[in-house]
C-alpha cells in the first residue's frame, strides 16, 4: 500500500521529465538525467519508475550502485551496470594483468581513452534505445565519475545519475557542474512532500489525524513517512488517533534509528540475526554469505528475509546504517573477520579490505587490513582509478599510524610512496610531492637510503616551483646513499639525475651539466634501463640550448637503442628530441620522417599525451608552411588532446599558437583580451611575456605589451641558456625594437648572432618553428642603424624559409627587406614587396599584405622622383614592355605613330638605355609591367 499510495505523489513532473528522456532515447538521443536529494527523498524510487517505463517502451535498463563501503572496489557502478556485457565490463581493467606498470605521463589519458571506447562501444548496442542507471554517486570514486561526465551526447544512450546533494565530494560536484553545461544534460532536484501531500499518503494507511504529526517530525522526507507509517502498523497504533501531544511516541524519527530499533525489537530473534548480518556484509549481500554467518541453510536465510518486512529489501543505505548501530560490537568484529577469511579462501566473491579494516583487534589484524588495503589499491591501479587507490593507503596508513615499531616505519614509508606514485599519476604534483617529503623524513629514521632514493624519484618530467623541494629531497637522498655500495648505483644515478633536471629550472643550466654527465656515466656502469633514461633526459635539459643540437641528436638515438628494456615513455621522448632538433637545423624531411613514426606509435600506445604532441607538431608544420587551414584543424585536435590529458598547461600552448595564427593572419582584435588575460596568467614565465607582449603591441595596446616588456627584461643578463633561450632572446628583440628599447635591441642582437644559421625553434618542448632566426637578426640590426647588416641578415632569412617552403616567414622577410630597401635600392625593393604581395595574398596575411602594398607605393614615389616620365610616357612604357608596335600603341591611345615614335625617343632618354628591348627590360624591373 505504501508503494502504491507514493506512485505520483509530488512526483509528476519529475515522472515527466523521465518519460521524455526514456523517448528520447529511443528516437536516437543521448542524454544524461542528474537526480539530487538528500537522503530518503526518493531517488531509488524515481529509478525504480524509470525501469518500469523504460521496460514498457522496449529500453533496456542497466543498473549499478556506488557503495560507502572502504573496500568498495574502483568503477563499481560501472561494473554493476556492465554485468548484461561481460566483453564490456572486462574492459574496465585497463591495465589487467599489470597493475603497476603505470608511466608517468601516460596513465591519467589512457585511463580517457579507455572510457571513451568503452562507452562507445555501449552506445553502438544501444539499438531503440539503452538506459544506464547510476545511483548513490556521492559514494563514487572518481573515475566512476570522470566516465559519467564522457557518457553525454552518445546517441540512443541515456544514464541516469542519483546523487544526495548534501554530501562533501568535490569530485561529484566538478562532475555535476561539468554535464550541467552540457546541453543534454536534465538535471531534477527532488524537494520534500509538503503537509497536503503527506497527508495524502497518510489517508488510507493511518488515521487522519497522524499526518501533521508525520509531516512535522519527518520533515516531509518520504523514506522517513513510509518508516513511520509502518512502525506505526507495526505497533497497532495506525488506526487510532494521534496522542493530543503532538509528539511522535516511537524513537527519534530524525535519525531513523528509534524507528528501526522498534520494528527489529517486534521481529523474532532468527530474522533479527539475519537483518544484522545483512547490515554488516552490505547493501550487495549474498544468500550464501548470510548463511555464513548465521550458520543456517540458505533456505532459511530466504524465509527470514521474507519475514523481515522489507525492512532490508531491497533496502536503503539509511535503513542499513540503522540496523547495523544495533548489532553488538563484538558480533560484528567476528562477522567482519569472518568474512574477511571467506573472502581471502575464494569461498566468497569481494574485496576483503572494508571487513578487515572493521575487524582490527591486534597486531595481527592490523597487518592483514594493510596487506588487503594495498591489495585493493594494486586493483584499483590496474583500473588507472588512482583516486580509490590513495583512499586505500591513506587507510593502511591510517591503521599504521603511530607504529613507531623499525618495521612498522618501514611499511608507512613504502605506504607514502605508493601513495605518491598514485597521486602523480594522477596529476596531483603537489600532493606527491608532500607525500614524498614525508616518506624521506621516515626512512631517514630508520636508515633506508634506498626509500629516501624513491623518495626523490617520484615526481619527475615535471618544471616550475615544484623543483625546489625536488632539489632537497634529492640532496637528503644523495647524503644517504653510500657511493660504496653497488646495489644502491643504480638509486644513485637516477637521483643524480633528478637533481641536474631540477637544477636546470632553479638554478643554471650550466651547474647541472657535470652533475648530468656523472648520472649518465654511473647509469651506463650500472647497466639500469631507468637509471639510464633518467640520465639521458637530465642530459638532454643540460644540451636543450641552441649549441647541443647535435649532442641531443646523439641523446635521442641512445635512449630509442633502449627500446623494450626502457620506460613505456622512452620512445616517444626520444621522437620528440630529434623534432626539436630537425626544426633548429631546418631539416623538414626528418621533421616529416618522426612524424610518421610518431604517428604509428601514438596509434599504438593511444596516449592522449602522445596525441597532443603530434597534433602540435603537425599544427606547427602546417603554420610553417602556410596551410593555415590545416594549422586550426590541428589545433582543434591539439585542444581535444590537451582536455583529455588533465594537465592543465597544455590549453595555454594551444592559444599561445592561435596567438601566431592571428598575428599572420591580422586578426588581433578578436584575441585581444585573451591575449591580456594570458599574459597575466602567465606574469612569471618569461617566454609567455615575449610571446604575447608582440602580439600586444601589434594588436594596438602598447601599455600591456610595455609591461610584458617590462618582466622580461630584467632577466636577459642571467637569461638560463636553455631550451627556451633563443625564442625568448629572439621575441624580446624584437619586441624591444618596437618599443624603442635599444640597449635591449642591441644586447639580444649580440646574443642572436651566434644562432644565425639556425630557425627559431625551442631546443625542448617545441611548440612552433617561426622561421630563421636571422629575420629577427635583420630587424634588430635596422633598429640598430645597421642597414648593411639588416640588409645581410634578412636576405640570409629569405633564402632559407625559401629551402625549407616557409612561405609565412619568407614573406616576412621580404617586406622587412623592401621596407628597408624603397628608398636604397626601389628596383630590388619593388620585386620583394611585389613577391611578398602575392604570396601575402594566397596566404591571408593581411597585415604582410597591407605592410607590401605601402612599400610598392613608397616605390612607386621614389621611381616618379628619379625618373620624371609623364603620364603618356608612362602608358607608352607599359605597351612597349608588352612588345606592342608603334601601330599598336597608337591605336590603344588615339595617338598618331609620328606621336608615339616620339614619346618612345623621350622614354630611351630619360631611362638611360639604347633600345626598345632594353626599355622592356627596365619596365619590368621597376614594376612597371609584368615580366
């Protein structure tokens, strides 16, 4: 009656809403509908009506639930919900078989990447129509929600999603906020029943009189109505009127547990050993593991069930806690224990870690809930769901916490570590990082090197702030390891070499360069595949500047020599040296030939972070040619990548590229105020403020390019000559030759000279190849008054963008050049700005265009000035340099040939040349006529 009685009260909208969404899925929709509420307010029960409507309209419904429990493995309701597809749910273990093989730049994309195949494999089964249901998300770990939030727009496929909105989970609510951007995205808030709907429950199940005293003291939460309704049956006061008191007479409804307490009592004492049981095993529990427990056949665990009253079935997590706050303390520390060891033996399915973690009595008990934590944890590893594996060691260190026992430090310090390791997987730097500077304080008291050497290792490939406490982890590290011990080299290399990569970002390049070489040196003794490629990257940050081009070449074909021996990552690493290297030197072919095999081998590994850089890479090779379309296709690509890696740099180098797509292109104003809210974001990163205080300038807002201007100069003199020095010396002259600053252009022009046979590209981490850098030589030597060595410079630059087909930066130079040249030498200046025009043109550089066109008319004004030819002379010129006869040019100008015959002898007088061909040839060149 209960059931019946609650079927639409305060409901119908909501009902509404499902049917449409249950519609649209069959008419090929997808869409995901996010119900909220406290607890009780009936989001099981909306489910339960999605499932009969659903059923009606031919949509399968699948349903998984996330548990509170500790032990609750990684994507549970996932697994649930899969269990119709078995091929499916296999597939949640993306890492099966290997749990801790994680690299440390790839597992937070393959993890994405996985979900997204999976899902797409579900919506292709969808056929007329599949629904998902997922209920109690605030319990949920966070890939369960990070698959939730990739499961909107996919056709034919809806999910329904119940979560208590009152719950702490920050992870829930990003996931919330996220799909709620998403135009597929219902989301029902379900409110409490207000005092008339109340009473229309009452009617019928109780005398009338009771409902205000329901409504009053439950709230209007229906969970709480309909437990008090029924303890009211229970108790045979239902049909009587309500005490003139006004108070509820049966426990403390507001926290259930009086109600639940009053219903157990009336139960005979075999049912109420079976309720207890089912509270303490959980809301998935088993005939067969009841049974366990009460030692009864699994006959009668169903006929006390049935005698139970529903009171657990199918059972509320509210109506659980209840029940399980009145079994004896000591009969649920041996249930627990006891289900633990069922599990543990295979005599029951399940995870042991949340029944030995409630069954601690002693050292012994203490042990076996650390080893099931770190068991699950290695599980929820293999699932790349590192969130549920730090809430795994977190407990086993919980439990550990105050051992002070040497092998009860030792377990707590491995615990940290494997923590840390989780938490960098996950992008969590600064978290790792804390975690390891723990680690290290404790194996420092027990004098285990090897674990301070771990310690110090954890959080690598990663530059900024972070290095600094990195520098000192490895300093304390270092101090420990014995140099005499050979099976503590390999620690010691790869320490050694983790303190040359942060000394590269704190300090200088050039103080790491010997500490590097004796990382490499003792790694390639020890015969260490990871030492070794650890080594070969503190190198190849010591080698990144301009002059190590040919050392990193070497780096790379050493750390590829690794191969399977190596880190997961090595190969990739190694590709993308050798690009960083083919853009410096201009050599496109093997640009093209690592692209290729970068391409098979991101196919291969299907990491996202290798998919962002090879959608950089092809971005920039596009815009270095001028394939502009092609460069926003990439960069769209590069934009989906960066998402999908989690590191939040990344979206920042794609706009950085836009940045230069517009500036060729002369679209600054759309980008301006992106082009402001990053240079604040990025006040401290020097190669930012040069980047994008160009594009300021050029995009009219001097103020803002002044104080970009302003954070980098200060540093030039102790400017780390490093990966990123010749962009930021290049893209400061330059700047600073706009701005006037010319003791700044005359510093970077120094430093430029010694780069310029090369192309301006980053010696690590390229983001894009602008060219030769002796285009920037060119306008700083003009800055400088230099017009000799600008003229030297930009015709050097020309001709290498013309080898490598950079017909962006060859334009560039080409009206850097005629500008220099209107006044010098018009004839020359004429044919670049014309060449540049053309190409400007095709291209839609609009600013190189507009820059071309002002040159030829300066040319144009300075040939009048030298060469005063009249009008008429002038249109003789023209047809003359076509080849036109005397005839045929008196007849495209109404003139007599005796006129012409004289216009042509005036022409050969005022430009100095001794016949009609030469006066052709001249014509030609100064742009008069086309060749």
């Amino acid at each position: 009656m209960r059931a019946a009685s609650r079927e639409l009260v305060g409901r119908v909208a909501e009902l509404a809403e499902l049917d449409r969404a249950v519609a649209g899925a069959r008419e090929g929709r997808g869409g995901v509908v996010l119900v909220a509420g406290p607890a009780g307010i009936g989001k099981t029960f909306l489910v339960d009506a999605l499932t009969e409507r659903a059923g009606e309209a031919g949509v399968p419904v699948l349903r998984g639930r996330a548990m509170p429990e500790e032990g609750t493995p990684a994507l549970w309701p996932w697994w649930q919900a899969l269990r119709p597809y078995p091929e499916l749910a296999a597939r949640l273990d993306v890492h099966a078989g290997e749990p801790t093989a994680l690299s440390p730049d790839v597992p937070r994309g393959e993890r994405l990447r996985g979900f997204e195949l999976l899902l797409g494999s579900l919506a292709d089964r969808a056929g007329d129509g599949l629904a998902v249901v997922l209920e109690d998300l605030h319990w949920a770990d966070e890939s369960s929600l990070r698959m939730l939030g990739l499961s909107t727009g996919r056709a034919g496929l809806l999910v329904l999603a119940t979560y208590r909105d009152d719950e702490r989970n920050e992870a829930l609510r990003a996931a919330v906020t996220q799909l709620r951007r998403d135009g597929a995205t219902t989301a029902i808030t379900l409110r409490p029943w207000d005092p008339a709907e109340v009473a229309s429950v009452v009617d019928g199940a109780a005398h009338a009189s009771w409902a205000p005293l329901i409504a009053r003291a439950s709230g209007g939460n229906p969970l709480y109505v309909s437990e008090m309704l029924a303890a009211l049956t229970e108790a045979g006061l239902a049909a009587g009127a309500a005490p003139a008191s006004a108070r509820w007479p049966l426990g403390a409804p507001e926290q259930l547990r009086g109600i639940v307490a009053e219903r157990l009592a009336r139960l005979p004492e075999p049912v109420r050993e079976v309720v207890g049981a089912c509270s303490v095993i959980g809301a998935d529990w088993s005939t067969a593991a009841v049974a366990l427990l009460c030692g009864i056949s699994p006959e009668a665990v169903l006929e006390h069930v049935d005698a139970a009253a529903g009171l657990l079935v199918p059972g509320h997590e509210l109506v659980r806690e209840a029940v399980y706050a009145t079994v004896p303390a000591a009969r649920r520390l041996a249930w627990h224990r006891r289900l633990a060891e069922a599990i543990e033996a295979g005599e029951l399915p399940g995870e042991a870690v949340t029944h030995r973690l409630r069954s601690i009595t002693d050292d012994a008990s203490r042990d076996a809930a650390v080893d099931a934590c770190r068991a699950g944890a290695a599980l929820a590893l293999g699932r790349l769901a590192f969130d549920r594996a730090v809430e795994l060691f977190d407990a086993a260190l919980t439990v550990l916490a105050g051992q002070d026992r040497p092998d009860r430090v030792v377990r707590r310090c491995e615990l940290l570590l494997d923590a840390a390791d989780a938490e960098f997987a996950a992008g969590l730097i600064d978290a790792a990082t804390r975690r390891c500077q723990a680690a290290s304080e404790l194996a420092g008291r027990v004098d285990r090197p090897d674990l301070m050497a771990r310690a110090a290792v954890v959080v690598r490939g990663v530059q900024g702030p972070v290095s600094v406490p990195i520098m000192a982890l490895c300093d304390r590290a270092l101090a420990a390891l014995p140099a005499q011990r050979d099976d503590l080299r390999a620690w010691r290399a790869r320490v050694l070499a983790q303190r040359a990569l942060a000394t590269v970002d704190t300090v200088r390049r050039e103080d790491a360069d010997e500490p590097s070489r004796q990382a490499l040196e003792l790694a390639e003794q020890t015969r260490d595949p990871l030492a070794t490629a650890d080594a070969l990257r503190a190198r190849q940050q010591v080698l990144s500047h301009p002059a190590g081009v040919s050392d990193r070449l070497e780096l790379a074909r050493r750390m590829l020599a690794l191969g399977p021996t190596g880190p997961p990552d090595g190969e990739l690493w190694a590709r993308l040296w050798r690009v960083d290297a083919a853009w410096q030197l201009g050599s496109l072919s093997t640009v093209d030939e690592e692209l290729a095999r970068l391409a098979l081998l991101t196919d291969r590994l299907g990491w996202p972070i290798a998919q962002w850089h090879l959608h950089k890479l092809r971005a920039a090779r596009a815009l270095l040619l001028g394939q502009f379309a092609t460069t926003e296709a990439e960069m769209a690509q590069m934009l989906a990548a960066a998402l999908r890696t989690e590191d939040p740099s990344t979206p920042g180098l794609v706009l950085a590229m836009r940045f230069e797509l517009a500036e060729l292109e002369g679209r600054h104003a759309e980008l301006l105020d992106a082009a402001r809210g990053f240079a604040e974001q990025t006040s401290s990163l020097l190669i930012g403020q040069a980047f994008v205080g160009g594009f300021l300038l050029h995009a009219g807002d001097a103020d803002a390019a002044w104080q970009c201007f302003g954070r980098v100069r200060p540093a030039l003199p102790a400017l780390p000559r490093d990966g990123r020095w010749l962009p930021i010396v290049a893209s400061t002259g330059v700047l600073a030759a706009g701005l006037g600053d010319l003791d700044t252009v005359r510093r970077c022009h120094a430093e430029l000279l010694t780069c310029a046979g090369y192309y301006l590209a980053a010696g690590s981490g390229t983001l894009l190849c602008a060219g030769s850098a002796s285009r920037p030589l060119g306008v700083l030597a003009r800055a400088l008054g230099r017009a000799d060595d600008a003229e030297r410079h930009l015709t050097e630059s020309i001709a290498m963008d013309d080898r490598i087909g950079a017909l962006p930066y060859r334009t560039l130079a080409e009206v850097e050049l005629a500008d220099l040249l209107a006044e010098r030498a018009p004839a020359r200046a004429g044919k670049l700005a014309r060449d540049a025009a053309t190409t400007a043109r095709r291209l839609g550089m609009a600013p190189a265009l507009a820059r071309a066109d002002e040159v030829l008319r300066r040319v144009e004004r300075a040939r009048q000035d030298a060469v005063p030819l009249t009008a008429r002379e002038r249109d003789v010129l023209v047809r003359l340099a076509r080849g036109a006869s005397n005839r045929e040019i008196a007849g495209e100008l109404v003139l007599s040939e005796r006129t012409v015959e004289t216009h042509v002898r005036n022409v050969l007088a005022k430009i100095g040349v001794a016949n009609r061909a030469q006066a052709a040839v001249w014509a030609v060149e100064q742009g008069l006529a086309a060749p």
